[in-house]
C-alpha cells in the first residue's frame, strides 16, 4: 500500500511457526514485537503484543509529519525469529477516476476499447488518451480447449529442444486519441495469423480535464487455428519392452478434433555422450553433450478421434516424440517427452559432482495419491537410500537398486503439503582393487507440488447495498464455509474497506494467505525463516477527526459540509465468526465520492485460510469536487478547479461558490460563478486564488442546482519558498547589558519571531547549536549518535537542576527510541557504518557510538543491552587487531584512543591500547591525547596520566583571557567534520573538568568556546561539532555555575518590559520570551534595544534570536564549493521552456558540480506548486514513462566496482515531497553529476520558486545554488 504523512498504518500479522517441518499455532500468551523502520531504517515505533488464541496480532502506528519518504518496513518479532513487510510512503494526488481497458480478437484485427469513469460512477468524457500495443509469442491453451481435454495428460507445444535463440515475434505501436461523450476510445490493430500463440498487451493512459493522468493496461492471447496433441497420459513411466505407446490428434481453437491433416510422426532417443578431462593434478571433469537419435518416423491422418501410434523402443532411456503438419505456408508442431525403464544400461548426463537426476512422472500430486520417481542412476545395482524431506527427514527407505533407470513410489500425505523432496543416495561398495571399482556416491533431490485446495476456506462478503450517500451507515456480513461447504465457526476475521484511487495507485492486491503459507518450500532442513506471514496494512485519518457530517441526508447546507476524505472507510483487525460462520457490523462511511474495496482475510486454529474482496460505491446526483494544487507558496497565484458532475437526467444551471475561511493566508477572486450543465454531464469552474502568507488555508466549495445541494471543506497548506534568516547574539553579565539591532528592510511582517532567553548557566548562549544538532533533518549514524547525545547531556543538566518532568520526561521518550534507531547501523562485527547499508565499520565512529550507549546505560536509557554488548566486543577487537601507520592513522589512532575511553568508562581493561598509543605520545593528535588521559584516568593508570597530561598543557595556547588546545595536523584522508579545534578544545575541556582542579584553564577554555559561539555563523556548525561542545558545555555547567539564593532578572525592550524572573539553581533557573514579528514590528520597526538587569552578583547568561523571512523571493545564482544548475525540458519537443501548458510532461535536469572532492553532500529542489512529480513506484505511471523518468548519471559502467561508486559517486538516497525533492550523496569526486526527473504541469497559475540548492551537510560554508524563477502555466 501507500500512504501520505500524517496518516496511520494499520497491520495485521498472522504467525505460525514450524515444528519438525509442520505449521503449529504458537503456545497460549506468546508475546511478539513489532518494530516501524522508515526509509532510511530509523526505528520509529515499537509495540509489544500478545498473540490471539489463534496466532494473530493487529495494531497502528502513526507516520508523522516529518518523516522521510520512500519504503517502510514492518517488522515482527516472536521467539527470537523475525518476518516483515513493506509499504510506500510518498506525496500523491488520488486518482479521482479509474480506467478500463478490454481487447477482442475480430478476424484480422485487435479492437481495443478504453474506457474511463469518475470513481463515484459517472462517465470521463472527452479526456485524453495515449496509448502503447505490444505483441509477442507465447505458449498459451484457450479455455474450451483446455475444457474438453484433459491437458495434464497432453502435450500442445513444440519446445525447441534442437533449436538456438528463438526468432524475435515482438511488434510495438503507440500513438494518441480521445473519449467520447460516453468516455470510450475504440481503435484497431492489424493481426498477422501464425501457428503459435501470441500475448498481446495494451497500455493506455488516460488524462480528464484536470490534467491528471491515469493509466490501464490488458492482455490477451491470440490462438492460432489448430492445435497438435501427443498423449502423454500423465507422464507415465513405461517399461521400454512395451514399446511406446500414444494418441496424436489436431484441434482447433475451440478444442474440437479436425480429421484429414497429414501428420509426420518421428520417435528420437536422447543420449549424452560424456567422457573426462584432466583439469590437471589428477582431478578430471566430466562433459557431457546432448544428441538426438532418429528412432522410427511415420505419417498418420488425423481424425475425428485421437489417432493410435506405437513405436518399438530399443531400451530404457529418455526419448522425444515430435509432430506436425503444414497448412497455408504455416507449421504447426508440437513434442512430448517419454521415459522407459527396465533392464540394461541408458547413459544419462554425467556431472563432475556426485549429482545424479531424477524425474517426477507428473507435476502435482494430490494428497493420498502415490508419486512414481524414476532414478537415472550411473550403475545398474547399487544400495538406494530414499529419504522424504522438508525442514527435516519425514520418512526414509532403504531398497536395491536393480536399473539405470529404477522406479521408486512415494506415498502423498496431508502433511505434504505444499511440496514435498525426496533425496535419493545410492550407495556403491568397492567391486575390485581397480582404482575406477573404488566405493562410490551418488545423490539427487526431486521435488514434489502436492495440491492444497482442501486448505482454503470458502469466503463470502455481502454489503447492503452496492450504492451510499455520504457519512451514511453501512452493514456488511461476512460467511466463512470450509472446502465442504460447512460453517467455520471461530475462525479469525480481518474485515477493512480502502479507497479503490489510493489501491490503483500499487496495484494493490487484497493479501492470498493460501499463497503466504502455503508457498512452495525450500529443501533444506536448516529452514532459516520458520515463520509464515500476513502484513496487510491500510490508511485510516488521525483520532480525533471530524467523522463527517449528514447521516446519509442529501448534504449542501453550511451544517453539512463534507469534511471527512478519510481514505480508509472502516477496519476490523480480529474477530471471531459465530456457530453459523458469521461475522457482522455496521459502520459510519466517509463523504468521500469514490469507489471503496472490502477485504476480509481468514484463518483457523487447523491452518485453513481464504480471502476475499468486494466493491461498494459512495455517490451524489449533483456532486462537486476539488482539483487544487497540493500547496501554494507565498505570492504565488493559481486557477482553482472544481469539477461539477450531475447523475441527474435533466438539463439546467447551476451555481458554484468559494470562498476562503482564511482571509488573510489566501484570496479569492471573483468566488462565484453560474454554467450550464447538460444531463447527466459535467462543468468545470475555476477560481482565481493567491497566496498571502504562511500557514494552513481552508476553502469551502459549495455548489447548487436542478433541485440537489453539495459543498465540502479542505486545506491547503501555503509555505514560504525559502528558509528563515537568523542574527544571533549571546553573550553574559553580572550587572546589566544591551542588545541592539535593526530589523532588515523586506521582509515579510506576518512571518518570524524574536527570542528572548536568559538562565544563570552557559548553556543558554549554545541553543543555537543545540537546535541545530537535535533538529538537523537528515539521518546518518554518526548525525543521530550527534543528536541523541546532545539530547542526553541537556537531559542529565536538567535532573541536576531539578527539571524530571514535562519536556525532560518527553527528552528519556525521544532517547529510547533514538537509540532503538541504531540498532540497524550495526554490522555483524559490532561496530558500525555511515548508513545502514555500510558493511564497513568505523573505528571511530564505532566508539563515538558506544560512548553514547555507556552514558545511556548509566541513566537507566538503554533497553537493548545487547547493542552496547556487540560495541564493547568490537572495540576490544580492534584494540589488538588495527594497525596503526603513523603520521597518516589520524582516525585510527583517535578511533583506538577513544575506544579506550569507552573501555575503561565501562569497566573493562584497555592495557593493550594505552600500551600501543603510549609509546608515541609526541606524535600523536591533541584530540587522541585527550580521549587517552580520560582512558588512563579511568584505569587508574596514574604515571601514564601524568605523562598525557604534560604532553596536553603543552599543546595550550593563550590569547589573553582564552585558551584553546591547538592540533597538529590536517589530514585529508580523515573524517575532517569529526576534526577542528573546537572539538578538540570541547573534548579538551571535559577532560579537564573530569581529572583535574585547574579552575583557570577551566574557565579559560570555557571562555574560548562561548566567544567562538558568538563569531562563528551557523554554515560552520556541524552536529559533530555541536555535540562536543554541548556536552563540554553541560559538564562545566553541572560542575561550576550556581546561583542558589536567586538573582532578580528584567528584560525590556525599547523601554517596553519583556519579563521579569527570579533565576535560582533548581526549577527557576531560566525564563524566555518569544515575540511574533507582526507584533515586534509594532514598536521596533526602527530598530530595537533590549535592555537586561540583574539585582545579583552572579553570572547571567543571555540568548537572543532574530528570525525573518525575506520579501526578495527569487535568489540570486551562489557558488561557494558547488556549482548547480536546474534546466526546464518539455519532454516531447526536448524545447527548453519556462512556460508550460496544463498537462505537459516536463524533465528536470539537475547538474551538480563539486569544486572538490566532498562527501555527505544534500540537494534540495524545490518543486512549483503547479507542477506534480511522476513516481515509478505507482502502478497508475505509465510503463514507458518508467524507462526516462529518473535519471542517475554515474562516470562508470560496473555499477558493482565500489572504487567508481565511492571516488565517482552518484545519488543513492531520493525523496519526492510535494513541495521538494531530496537527493543524498555519499561521496562526489571533482566532476559534474547528472540527475533527471519528470514532472507533470497540473495547474495554470504563476509560481515562486527558489533555486535548487547543495551543500556539504559537515561544512556548510561549502554549498552552491541555481538561481530562483517563476514558473508559468497557461492555456493556449
């Protein structure tokens, strides 16, 4: 399925589990754990669950706002095994109407016919078409053939047993048209008569008024005229002494036999002839080639009955019996396999293994039949050990082997379903002191289909009516009856009801749970996945919206107004028929005008399981519905469709109204308008509508006419096409300070805010940096350990200080299932990569990791001990296992020293690091020196402490009041957004808070950190950066600043009081204020002062931010490390445009150019409101748009040479939102990359956009941009 954000999954999981190869319900109280990854494979959500008696489980999880796109996964859990299942999460339109499309065979043509119909049941005329034919041979029986024979017991083809590369058959047409008044296309296609089947398939793509395009396809099969049969009774097996025995006859089409053809019969005899080479030291191989002996020919005369022919057979052996006749320069042909045993020796495929083959005499067994095997041994005696296998040996028999081409029976059982194996081993002693008569083996495996028909449950669901109205009540009834026909009673019922739009948009299929449990399994009794599953997951609105409004009455009056598009209509997770099979409910609808498809999904305690689906329509006479854009941008103006759709015959007008609920977000021109609508017809209305400022508009369509009402509400959200400009300033004081400023010219007066915030600790002048790192939106490993750890350490200052409460409480939520979302970065070894697809770990990163888990441990935070329990043993391994390279190792030996650190912190002894890194102490990085000492410390390795420490204060530099630890190299080949100063300094800090009593040094890199916070501008954060100096930040906080008996602390601004609070160590200790722009514009629309006192003689800390929007929407052209460019196709004319057409097909093409070699390189495009993006992932997009909807450029051709994807690189992470789309990089080398993909324009308007933009997520001072456009889309 596919869901929006913001809406809910809910899922069903039915589990079983295997006991020596049997499916068994799970023990009574089983619990089972669900976990939600998104597409990047961050745990989201996880939920524990207690299974029903009958081994179900169902639930919901929330897809919030701002998570990523692309596919999910679900994954459940129960007694140590695992199953999952996926679905999509993207920005879509619904499709409002549906598309069929049939083909009939008329003589020598194809006539297609295409037809479309709004989902709420009236016809789509005049809409566009486009339309692709393909025709290809196949192998295919029609239906009365296959009724009046018994095909498993006939062969109808020839298969090209002596034949190469069959001829290509395909032929393609494509080419365009349009609806009827009645929403049909009828077109034809020449047909070439050929004397084999040939597959046809039609594609067409259906486009209505508003530009939305919906696409359809079929298939069918041509026959040819007549038809060859060979008898094969089954594949029997013969003795060869009775000769081969058949029955050849001709048919037609429609399956009736044809006398009078001339029909030439030929019996061949299959051999391989086989011998050994040398491979060379003794050791040989076997090869062996395939010929054809010509054994007998004959010609018949076909008649009204099958025709009787025999062949003498000269041995046991395989054989092919071919025939065929021509009529009209046309061959028809057919062939039929045939085994014989008996006496004698038949030289079968030989292979360099001990492999031997054995053949099924038929496809599929039922249960209580017998299945014959024939064994194609290389000897004639030999001992036969013949084993029955699934997950485990079910049965075995030991019997002699007295042919090369032995029989041997297998009973079927109820147990065997789905299929069964049978291993065959035989066994052949030593025949004499000749090294080729040495023992010897030989095994083949043979598998066996075993019918299920008995295990499906008949199900039937009935509505109580086939048509609703809007918000009205409907009952449905479910009937479950068993392969005989009996009630079910107590079988567990699924029961839910999806918007046919959103399922076409996957092709989504209502789960076969015959076809999930009972699948064909594999061999081996080391069966890894022993469980079976059923994950059907659907959309349903968030609790607590509106349930929608007139209980079935006609709507159209201000009170009822259609609100409710919820697209799930109802859902049923669990529950039990009665003693008569039954299961009913009644359920409130929404006012959605769509078609809705009922799913019910069952299962029994005795594995019986069946599936079923219905359609129910919810529909008005008179009916309006929205075509709007998904979004508008600030200043943007668009042409609002709506869409009026009379079932009414007569004729007459009607009235249209909209109007804007929200004034001052978005206009409305000229909101009424009046036409003509025919019977049974349709008229579209548009409304001209601008965008003013941010936030969630809401409109109301109301229409009236011919005697009937309807109107609905919606939203539309209206964003700014930019991101927010802020000025910081912080800084502290004892007595008093000011903050002066002016508020930059043009901007946008309604959007923005200043924040005012004041505490009597320094982590108040880092709450830029710390939004920065908990709020940065992409997700890597080493980004969310970032985020998480800066969470934990504002976590541990707010106990200190007495905050366990409200926001801190919410703080242990968000670090238990931040941490929970690691668990996919860790590789088998325990250490871990950038992204969950890194097979590589990181020293480095591995520790910076485990640090967190040891500091989460030690706050009661880390559920899963045993992620903390893998990274300890990685870290020890790598302790004796990397080699260090001197001057070059930066990472490795800082990834060494840090994993000491972690060691040590959690009890464990890292003598063979500080052994290693200690004999080069003037060597290596201030940083490595710093992780070090702490390691020392906490080992208590004293002498070693001392001697780090000296080698540190040398490193100290004094630039008057401020120190800060300088570092010695700078090497390319390391991580530079883990390497700076700052870090260095932030780490350097803590220790020195951790294992010293040096105050001045103390304050003085204290003094360092908060003036570079005050210079540097936020493109130089990085959330490694921010993180250190957060922690080193709260550690001095927690160990110096307190200020027990209160300062009195006024804030005003130009002269006006901000606020006034009393700051003390606990609970009081910080107080801010945020003021909207439109309200500080009020009066300090010339500039502002703020003005802070305090009555105290303690410290106090001040943060102030100002965040506005700029009016100058389009910006200019910025190559700063970058250079990008974003080019406008059309994709027929190739024509490069700036102005489009409604329903054009538009190419973006994006060229991203690094200055340099970089890595964890972003891009965002930001998206027209008039345009939609075109997702191959829908089952709606037409194929031949799949082929050049998304381009990727890489400067390689082996996508599997990691040297080209690493130093090369391209986009391996895309996102397609609404408003945007995303692309991720690992890694670019210094040359262009290309990146395509098409749009679709949906709107006529004039749109805003800003330019595309890269930048380097660890150096943002490294970024680029294409310049802002507008974007027209207009009519003819």
């Amino acid at each position: 399925g596919v869901y929006k954000l913001s809406e809910e999954v809910h899922f069903k999981a039915i589990l079983r589990k295997k006991e020596k190869g049997e499916m068994v319900l799970f023990p009574k109280g089983t619990k089972a754990n669900v976990k939600l990854y998104d597409a990047k494979g961050k745990v989201k959500e996880s939920k524990d669950f207690e299974l029903s008696s009958l081994g179900g489980i169902d639930g919901v999880f929330s897809i919030e706002k701002d998570y990523p796109l692309g596919y999910y996964r679900l994954e459940v859990e129960v007694a140590e095994s695992k199953i999952s299942g996926g679905f999509l999460v993207a920005a879509y339109r619904k499709p409002e109407f549906r598309v069929n499309v049939d083909l009939e065979q008329k003589e020598k043509k194809i006539e297609a016919k295409v037809s479309s119909s709004y989902l709420f049941g009236a016809p789509l005329s005049e809409g566009k078409v486009k339309f692709y034919y393909e025709e290809d041979k196949c192998y295919s029986l029609p239906d009365n053939l296959r009724k009046k024979h018994k095909i498993s017991e006939w062969d109808f083809f020839e298969t090209d047993y002596e034949r190469g590369a069959s001829e290509n058959y395909l032929v393609r047409k494509e080419d365009e048209g349009t609806l009827d008044k009645n929403g049909e296309l009828k077109l034809e296609f020449d047909y070439k008569k050929t004397s084999f089947p040939k597959s046809i398939e039609f594609e067409a793509q259906v486009e209505d008024i508003t530009e939305q395009a919906i696409t359809n396809r079929a298939q069918m099969t041509i026959y040819p005229d007549y038809y060859v049969g060979i008898y094969t009774n089954g594949w029997d097996f013969s003795n060869y002494k009775d000769g081969a025995k058949t029955k050849i006859m001709i048919v037609d089409k429609d399956g009736n036999l044809v006398k009078g053809k001339k029909v030439k019969v030929e019996l061949k005899k299959i051999v391989y002839k086989s011998a050994q080479h040398s491979t060379g030291y003794n050791y040989y191989d076997w090869e062996s080639r395939r010929e054809f002996e010509s054994v007998s020919k004959k010609e018949i005369t076909s008649e009204e009955n099958p025709v009787d022919v025999s062949f003498e057979v000269p041995s046991g052996g395989s054989y092919v019996l071919t025939a065929n006749f021509e009529e009209e320069g046309l061959n028809y042909s057919s062939a039929s396999y045939y085994w014989f045993y008996g006496e004698g020796y038949t030289p079968w495929e030989r292979y360099t293994s001990n492999k031997i083959d054995l053949k099924v005499e038929k496809d599929s067994y039922k249960v209580g039949e017998t299945a014959k095997i024939m064994v194609m041994s290389p000897w004639e005696k030999a001992k036969m050990l013949i084993t029955k296998e699934r997950a485990t040996i079910k049965d075995y028999q030991v019997k002699e082997l007295s042919s090369t081409q032995e029989i041997i029976e297998v009973p079927i059982t109820e147990s065997d379903v789905p299929n069964i194996y049978v291993s065959v081993v035989l066994i052949k002693g030593r025949g004499s002191e000749e090294e080729q008569d040495k023992p010897q083996i030989r095994i083949g495996y043979a598998k066996i289909s075993v019918g299920k028909e008995q295990r499906k449950l008949k199900i039937s669901v009935e509505s109580d009516k086939e048509e609703y109205k809007p918000a009205e009540k409907c009952k449905v009834k479910v009937n479950v009856k068993d392969y005989f026909d009996k009630n079910v009673s107590g079988a567990e019922v699924t029961l839910w009801a999806v918007d046919v739009g959103v399922l076409n948009l996957t092709n989504y299929k209502t789960p076969d749970l015959m076809e999930r449990f009972y699948r064909e399994e594999s061999l081996s009794i080391f069966n890894a996945d022993s469980r079976e599953k059923l994950i059907s997951a659907r959309v349903t609105t968030p609790k607590g919206d509106e349930e929608g409004g007139g209980g079935g009455e006609e709507l159209g009056s201000v009170d009822q107004i259609r609100k409710d598009f919820r697209v799930l209509a109802f859902w049923v997770g669990s529950a039990l028929t009665d003693s008569e099979g039954n299961f009913e409910g009644e359920f409130l609808l929404p006012e959605s005008l769509s078609a809705f498809r009922i799913m019910a999904v069952a299962h029994t305690k005795d594995n019986l399981f069946g599936s079923i689906e219905k359609e129910f329509r919810i529909s008005k006479s008179l009916m309006v519905n929205p075509y709007f854009p998904r979004f508008l941008v600030v200043e943007d103006y668009a042409f609002a469709r709506v869409l009026l759709n009379s079932r009414i015959d007569a004729a007459g007008k009607c009235k249209v109204k909209m109007e804007s609920l929200t004034p001052d977000i978005l206009s409305v021109q000229n909101g009424e308008a009046e036409g003509d609508v025919t019977s049974k017809g349709k008229k579209e209305f548009k409304f001209k509508i601008k965008a003013l400022k941010t936030g969630k508009a809401k409109i109301r369509v109301s229409s009236e006419g011919l005697g009937e009402r309807d109107a609905f509400e919606v939203e539309m959200p209206v964003i700014m096409p930019q991101n927010s400009n802020i000025n910081v300033s912080c800084g502290n004081f004892v007595d008093r300070e000011k903050v002066e400023g002016q508020i930059p010219p043009e901007i946008y007066p309604e959007m923005g805010e200043m924040q005012i915030e004041v505490s009597n600790n320094v982590l108040t002048q880092f709450t830029e940096s710390y939004e920065f790192v908990v709020n940065y939106p992409y997700g890597c490993a080493e980004q969310r350990s970032s985020a998480l750890t800066t969470l934990l350490n504002n976590y541990k200052f707010a106990k200190s200080v007495g905050k366990t409460e409200g926001k801190a409480k919410e703080a242990k939520i968000v670090l238990r299932r931040g941490i929970k979302s690691l668990e996919p970065f860790q590789n088998n070894d325990g250490g871990f990569g950038i992204w969950v697809q890194d097979e590589y770990s990181i020293p480095y990163l591995s520790a910076y990791i485990g640090k967190l888990l040891v500091d989460a441990k030690k706050e009661g935070l880390l559920d899963n001990e045993e992620i903390l329990n893998e990274t300890i043993k990685y870290l020890k391994n790598i302790g004796q296992s990397l080699t260090l390279r001197g001057k070059e190792s930066v990472d490795e030996s800082e990834g060494l020293a840090l994993a000491a650190k972690v060691l040590a912190e959690y009890g464990e002894k890292p003598d063979a690091i500080l052994t290693r890194l200690s004999s080069n102490l003037g060597n290596l990085e201030t940083i490595t020196l710093c992780h070090l000492w702490d390691a020392a410390v906490a080992s208590n390795k004293k002498e070693l402490s001392k001697k780090i420490e000296t080698v540190i204060r040398g490193r100290i530099s004094y630039i008057g009041q401020e120190a800060y630890l300088k570092e010695r190299y700078q090497d390319e080949r390391y991580y530079y957004y883990w390497y700076s100063e700052d870090i260095t300094t932030a780490v350097g800090l803590n220790s020195f808070i951790k294992n010293t009593k040096d105050f001045d040094t103390i304050t003085k890199f204290t003094l360092h950190l908060t003036d570079r916070e005050r210079k540097i501008n936020r493109y130089q954060y990085n959330t490694h950066r921010n993180a250190y100096v957060y922690e080193a930040l709260a550690s001095y906080a927690n160990s110096f600043e307190s200020n027990k008996k209160g300062t009195q602390v006024l804030c005003k601004l130009n002269g006006t009081k901000v606020f006034s609070a009393i700051l003390n160590e606990h609970n009081s200790w910080e107080a801010k204020k945020i003021i909207p722009m439109s309200e500080l514009q009020k009066y300090a629309k010339e500039g502002f002062k703020i003005e802070f006192e305090s009555d105290g003689d303690s410290k106090i800390n001040y943060f102030v931010k100002l965040k506005w929007y700029s009016s100058k929407i389009l910006q200019e052209k910025e190559e700063k490390g970058f250079k990008i460019e974003r080019k406008y196709f059309d994709l027929v004319t190739k024509e490069e445009k700036k102005t489009f057409k409604p329903g054009d097909l538009i190419e973006v093409r994006l060229e991203v150019t690094p200055l340099e070699e970089v890595a964890n390189v972003a891009v965002v495009d930001p998206l027209p409101a008039g345009f939609e993006v075109l997702d191959s992932a829908f089952a709606t997009t037409a194929r031949k748009l799949n082929d050049v909807s998304e381009e990727n450029e890489r400067y390689t051709d082996d996508d599997s040479d990691y040297y080209y994807w690493y130093y090369y690189g391209r986009f391996n992470h895309i996102e397609k939102h609404d408003d945007k789309v995303l692309l991720f990089a690992n890694h670019l080398y210094k040359r262009p990359i290309k990146f395509s993909y098409v749009v679709r324009a949906t709107t006529e308007g004039e749109f805003r956009l800003q330019g595309a933009s890269v930048f380097c997520m660890y150096n943002e001072e490294m970024r680029g941009a294409s310049a802002g456009s507008v974007i027209k889309i207009e009519k003819e």
